[in-house]
C-alpha cells in the first residue's frame, strides 16, 4: 500500500489549478470499490470527508475534484462495506480470553486439563470459569458429571457454559455456594440436573441463573478491558459494527465511558437483555443514540426457548432422539405479545430468540397479535435463529413484516447431528435461509460470537455452501457416519450430496448483503452503515479478493489487510494478525 503524501497532491493543483479543488481528508485510488448498494455498484476510487463516503467515482474524475490531505493507492485491492454482525455478544467474546476456552475439547478430561492450565489467571478466592464445552465432540455424546470437577478442584467453585450457553457444568463447591441441593426444585424454564437422586452438576437454561447469579460481579474496569478485546478481534476480520443481543446497565455504562475517553472505535445496536429495570428505563428515555452513532438502544432481547444441541428448542412433537421431550419454553406468548405492544408504542424493536417450530411459531403468533393491535408497518421485529421451522410458518415471516435474523455457521455446526434430533421429515424445515429470503423478507446474519467463530468469512462460506471446511458433506465423503443417520429410517443421500441440503444455498452477494446491507436495514440504517454510499460512514475493510466472486478457496483463505471506522484506519494487518 502506498501513501502518496500532500506534497504531491499540492503539486497536481498547482499545475492544474486550485480554485475548483474542495479539500477531503483521504482520497483512495486504484481499487475495486463494492458499494453493496441496491444496483451492487463498484467504482475504483472513493474520498472520504469528516469520517463520511464524501464521491464515490474513478480516479482521474475524484483526482481533479479533490484536494486529499493524503491519498491511498490501494494497488487494485478490493474495499467491501465494514461487516455488520446482525447477531453476537460482544462482551462475551472479550470475556472469552479472559477465561478459560474448553472449545474442541475431545474429552471431559481434556476440559479439566484446561482448567489446570488457566487456575493460575483467575486471582485467589475467583470462580474458575469456562465456556465453550460440547458433549456432542466427545466420545460418550453425553453430559459430565461433578464428579471428575470435584476431584480435581474441590475448593474452587467452578463454572462451565456449554458451547450453546443453554447449559452448565459446575462442581459442589459452586452448587454449594448457590445453596442447591439434590431437594431443590428446578425453575421455570429450566432444569437441576440429578441421577437416582443426586445432583450432577448439570444445570440446564433458566436453572444456570441460580448458580450464575453467586459470581461476584465484573469490575467496570473489567468489563472495558473485555470490550476493548472484542473490538480489537471484530475489525481483525473487518466487522465495523454488530447488534449486541443482550446488554445491561453496567456493559452500557462501560460502552458510554469508552466513547467518552475515545476508546471505542465500533457501532453497537444493542438490545436490552430481558426485561426489568433495565428495559423499563429503556422505554421511558428519549436518548438512544451515544457518540458518533457508537451505541445505539434500540430494543429488548426475549427467549421463546432454549438449543437444539442441548434438546432444549421448543418443538411442536418430541425429539426424535428423546421421545418424552418437547423441549423448554421459557417466555410466554402473552409476556412477548405485551412487551412488543409497548416497544412498539415506544419505537423501540424486539428480537426474541426462537429455534423450535413450536418456538417460533408462539413467537410469529405473538408479534401477529401486537402488530394488529398497534397497527404497526415498518416495526422491525425480529425472531433471532429461526433454525427449525413448520412449513405452514415460512410465509408468515414476509406476510406479517417479521425478520428472520439467522447465523449460517450454526447449520454447518449443528448439521451433524440436526437430524438425530428432528428425524428425516421435519430436518428438511431446518435452517432454511433461501425459501425464506425467497419469499420476500430481509435476511440479516451474525454469527453468534462467541457461540460461533467471530469471522463472517466463515458464515458467507456456510451459507453458500451449506458445507464445512474440509468441503463435507460431499459425494466423497462418507454421509452415513459423519452425520450419524444409523438410527434414522432413511438416507437421502441427494440431500446431502452438495453440501447439506444444498437447495437452501444462498449467492454469494445475498450473503454479502446479509453481513452488511441487510443487516444495516433491518435496524433502519441503511443510511449510515452497510453500504458504501455517498454520506454514510466510511467504515470498511481492504481485503485481498473479491468476496463476491472469488473461489470457495479464496474465500476460505481471504485475509483483510486494514479495516477503517469513520475514516480511521482502525486495524492494520501489518501490526497485529487474526486468530
Ligand atoms: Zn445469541
């Protein structure tokens, strides 16, 4: 990359003339420019003024309109709109490094090596913390028990999330500390795991909060510390912003001091993580937006259910594989029909959480409800996930203005196993982002961080492919152990041949979209982020490739070189490297 600096910029408007030259901040020349836009335009050089897109254009027209404090030849590298994560925890991915990751772990004594390794980080008297387990990667399939954390930190309270964060694993010490015994009673919406009797130390959905809730709480110096790690990870990979589903007052409170003290480079639209005093403050305040558009309020984050990994998704007939089990419901449709009637009153969204058919079909049936009552058009309501759906509901998402809001890597994550839950008839209604983007609606996607790896490469890949990234399933590979079908009735192994369930495949610029435009609009912002337009903010990455038609392996191998938040230059590739 090479900086041509004003000396000869000043030199150009000698020669031909200053008087017409308006001054901009940075010009970029020599490069493949996507604006994402509706007519997915490109142009080769882009100048940027006060943090905003300022002309879009080519080189020789932007060169003899403009005088560029400096000027950035990009050597025919491609600039794409900065990614918009429609659905994370930003938090949690700073919260990650600060303790200790059990992802990819092959076995429960894998997971207690780990601890042993991270003990040292957590300070005297701290919870030994860790998140990212999957009973599903070991060779039993099932849940741990106390026992094996127990005997090896019998002092220290200790406390796992599953990989789905619908689950914990913690040892007696926590449940002592919580006060739980094997006579406690499970919540609502949740579950005490116990065996003949005894406690297991599995806690499942709205049980994990009575243990959860005896960790002392993060210091706001933490909590910053945390953020600032996430952001710096998000723009390795070119995210300029995310909607953050889940916030409280101490993680605003946090975001608002570091926009003050200009450490916060990034735009979050956050959602208030379940009602309460929170969300009830939400509703009476008339100031949303904090900083340069850095945070913006703008609704309140429900759960209709739990996860399909931890059989906890609300489904409309028992698990295949747990024929007594329908799953957990954890909101009412009179609580979110309530909630939505007000938010909207308020113009403020909701996004609840659905992966069941039974979930998301309470869920749409609520909304419609609210929606009739208040009248609403343009109400940006919201069904995170929508993994499994009944075909009668698959219209009613553009019939009634509902966004499905979905994450492609959860398909390739859970494809393995998603028919040993569902069975061969009702997989076919599973994570199907096509015949919905089909049917007319907006389809934004996150990843789900740190559920799922930060990268959107990542969901762009597994929403065009719908494969993982040794390129399974495919003809060679072999359909029948890879996706454990022995106990189920029939194979079809059409379905699985290019890629899983190939037909709901998406191009690769809708998959763009879903990371930047989409994602953008679905929030009313289409003005300011996901596209490069004339008057939004200059946030974007330089990337080696063109994402929007390059190989499936280019794509896979693809690496941004820099990634700019209102026109600064946020991450450069050549100080610091993506994990
Ligand atoms: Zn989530």
């Amino acid at each position: 990359m090479k900086l041509v600096f004003i000396s000869q910029i000043i030199l150009t408007a000698l020669l031909f003339g200053c008087s017409n030259m308006e001054p901009v901040d940075v010009l970029f020349v020599n490069a493949n420019i996507h604006s994402i836009d509706t007519m997915h335009q490109s142009y080769t050089a882009m100048a940027v003024k006060d943090g905003k897109v300022y002309a879009l254009g080519e080189r020789a027209d932007l060169e003899a309109r403009f005088q560029a404090k400096s000027i950035v030849d990009l050597d025919g590298k491609h600039i794409f709109p900065g990614f918009i994560d429609a659905h994370c925890h930003l938090y949690g991915l700073g919260e990650q490094q600060l303790i200790a990751d059990l992802v990819g772990t092959h076995n429960p004594d894998e997971v207690v090596a780990r601890l042993k390794e991270h003990l040292p980080n957590i300070g005297e008297g701290s919870w030994l913390r860790g998140r990212g387990w999957d009973q599903n990667d070991w060779p039993s399939k099932e849940f741990p028990s106390k026992d094996l954390l127990d005997a090896a930190f019998p002092d220290t309270p200790v406390f796992l999330v599953r990989v789905d964060g619908h689950a914990a694993w913690v040892n007696s010490k926590a449940l002592e500390i919580a006060g739980i015994t094997a006579n406690t009673a499970s919540p609502n919406g949740g579950k005490i795991g116990l065996h003949n009797g005894m406690l297991t130390g599995i806690l499942i959905d709205n049980a994990i909060e009575l243990v959860r809730s005896h960790i002392p709480a993060t210091s706001d110096e933490l909590l910053q510390h945390g953020f600032s790690l996430a952001i710096k990870r998000c723009l390795e990979y070119g995210i300029t912003g995310v909607h953050d589903m889940g916030v409280n007052a101490s993680k605003i409170r946090a975001i608002k001091s570091m926009i003050a003290q200009d450490k916060f480079p990034f735009r979050v639209t956050a959602y208030i993580d379940g009602r309460g005093d929170e969300w009830e403050q939400l509703l009476a305040d008339d100031e949303r937006i904090f900083g340069e558009m850095q945070l913006i309020l703008a609704g309140l984050k429900m759960y209709a259910d739990g996860a399909l990994g931890s059989r906890g998704a609300l489904l409309l007939e028992p698990y295949e594989d747990d024929p007594g089990n329908i799953g957990v419901q954890i909101s009412s449709e009179s609580d979110i029909t309530k909630e939505t009637i007000r938010a909207i009153g308020q113009g403020l969204q909701v996004c609840v959480h659905a992966i069941g058919d039974s979930a998301n079909r309470l869920v749409l049936n609520a909304y419609e409800v609210a929606i009739r009552q208040t009248g609403a058009k343009n109400h940006g309501l919201r069904i995170e996930h929508c993994q499994v759906l009944h075909p009668d509901d698959v219209a009613r998402f553009s019939a009634l203005g509902v966004i499905p809001s979905m994450q492609p890597t959860h398909c390739t994550s859970d494809m393995y196993w998603a028919e040993s839950r569902l069975g061969p008839n009702r997989v076919t209604g599973a994570y199907i982002w096509k015949s919905l983007l089909e049917t007319g609606v907006l389809l934004p996607f996150g990843s789900d961080f740190p559920v799922e790896h930060p990268n959107p490469i990542d969901g762009i890949y597994a929403a065009c492919t719908r494969k993982d990234k040794e390129g399974k399933p495919s003809e060679q590979s072999h359909i029948e152990n890879d996706f454990n079908l022995s106990q189920s009735s029939t194979i079809r192994p059409k379905q699985y041949e290019h890629g899983w369930f190939g037909d709901e495949a998406l191009s690769r610029i809708d998959a763009l979209k879903g990371f930047s435009s989409s994602a953008a609009r679905v929030v009313k912002q289409e003005k300011y982020f996901g596209t490069l337009s004339t008057g939004s903010y200059a946030d974007f990455f330089v990337i080696d490739v063109d994402l929007s038609s390059c190989s499936d392996e280019a794509l896979l191998n693809s690496a941004v070189y820099e990634t700019w938040v209102g026109g600064q230059i946020q991450y450069s590739k050549s100080e610091g490297s993506a994990q």
